[in-house]
C-alpha cells in the first residue's frame, strides 16, 4: 500500500471518528442538565470543527481550510468565555427555570 | 513515509477526540465533563492538526498549524477555568459522591430551583465503606 492510499483511508476512519464524536457532543447538549453542560458540550463540538477542518485539507487537497482550523479555534473560545460571563453574572439562568414546572 | 506518520496522527487524534466527546457524554457531573472537554479535546484536536503538517509538508502550513496548536493550548484553558467559576458560582451541584469541596467558603453559590440529578449519584463508593 502506497502512503498516500493510506492517507486517504486514514482521513476517511478518522472522519467516521469524529462524526461520532460530534454526535456524543451533541446529545449532551440536548440532554443538558443544565446550561454549563450545554456550554462544555459546545466548546467540545468547536474543538471537533477545528479537527474536522484539518481532515477536509487532506480531503479537498486545498490548504484553505488550514486557515479555517486557525479561525474556529479562535472564535469558539470567545463564546465560549461569554457564556460563562453571563452565567456568573446571573443574566443566564443555570438551572434553566423554562422547563421547571 | 511521511504519510504514514501523517495517517497514524489522524487516526490518532481522532480517536482521542472520539474519547473525549464520550467523556462529555458518559462523566456523572459538570466539572468532570469540563475536564475531559478541555484536556482530552485540546490534545485530539492538536494531534489532527499535527497530522495534517505530516500530510502536507510545507513551510506555510507547519507555521499555520503551529500558531492554531498554540492558540487552542492557550485559551481552551482560560475558557474552562472560567467556565468552571461560572458554574460552580452558579451552583451546579457535585456529584453526589464527591468526598470534599475546597472552594466552600471561598466562593459564594447559589442554589437551583430544581434539583438537578447527576448520573451516577446512586453509586457512591464512600457510602461501601460507612456500611
């Protein structure tokens, strides 16, 4: 096997990884409890995107999307330090009183 | 060669992303979850992007990736510390089995309207002991 198959198989099983990856992120968003899971839950599926980025350079063949990891592991720390500010300040409510009875 | 170390760091780091959304999925309450998010997420990611300068080499790329691995090492840290204080200020509550708490005292919580169960607050091994 020549490496560059091996590349692409590689891309291709981890591809299938992270999909099931972002899938286990995304049921503990829905699943909560409350609003800081949801919020790991997010900062785990940006983490995932900056990944997922990276696998599409050896996909496409177009190093752009190098530049697209760099962004989105930037740009999801940042919400990710507005939603704590806002749940420390209180504006969030943590215990997520729209479903309590 | 360098293709096989490309393909090993990506399958690789995957799989270390793939442990740590199950420790997001699977840990019984919020501060364990942040945990595996934060180290095991930064290393998963990092070890993917690794690969990708094996993949591709060239100059461009190895310094991009570098700059992204220094960037995430950075601030996913600060954004868990934070988040952390958050929710313990909020008062998300511990997993039941939890043995100490060593910021009691030192920061104020508030309480939650509805309690929250954790999983996993049944089994509480302190509980083994005392019977």
């Amino acid at each position: 096997m020549s490496g560059a198959a091996a590349l692409e198989i590689a891309a291709m099983v981890a591809g299938v990884l992270l999909v099931a990856a972002a899938i286990c992120a995304a049921v503990r968003i829905v699943r909560g409890p409350s609003t800081p899971d949801r919020v790991v839950a997010l900062d785990m599926l940006s983490l995932i995107g900056v990944a997922v980025a990276g696998l599409a350079v050896i996909v496409s063949g177009s190093t752009a999307f190098v530049d697209i990891a760099l962004g989105v592991a930037l740009v999801g720390f940042l919400a990710v330090v507005a939603f704590a500010g806002f749940i420390e300040r209180g504006a969030i409510r943590a215990d997520e009183s729209e479903d309590a009875p | 060669m360098m293709d096989w170390i490309g393909a090993f760091f990506l399958v690789f780091g995957a799989a270390v992303c793939l442990v740590a959304a199950i420790g997001v999925l699977r840990f019984p309450d919020f501060f364990m979850r942040m945990h595996a998010a934060t180290k095991a997420g930064v290393a998963g990611a990092g070890l993917v992007l690794i690969g990708i300068g094996f993949a591709a080499p060239s100059l461009e790329i190895a310094i991009k990736i570098a700059l992204a691995n220094l960037f995430l090492l950075l601030t996913i840290p600060v954004a868990g510390h934070l988040l952390g204080r958050a929710g313990y200020v909020a008062g998300v509550p511990l997993w039941g089995a939890t043995q100490r708490d060593e910021l009691s005292g030192v920061l104020s919580r508030g309480v939650f309207d509805r309690p929250v169960k954790n999983a996993g607050d049944a089994a509480k091994p302190g509980q083994h002991a005392a019977d």
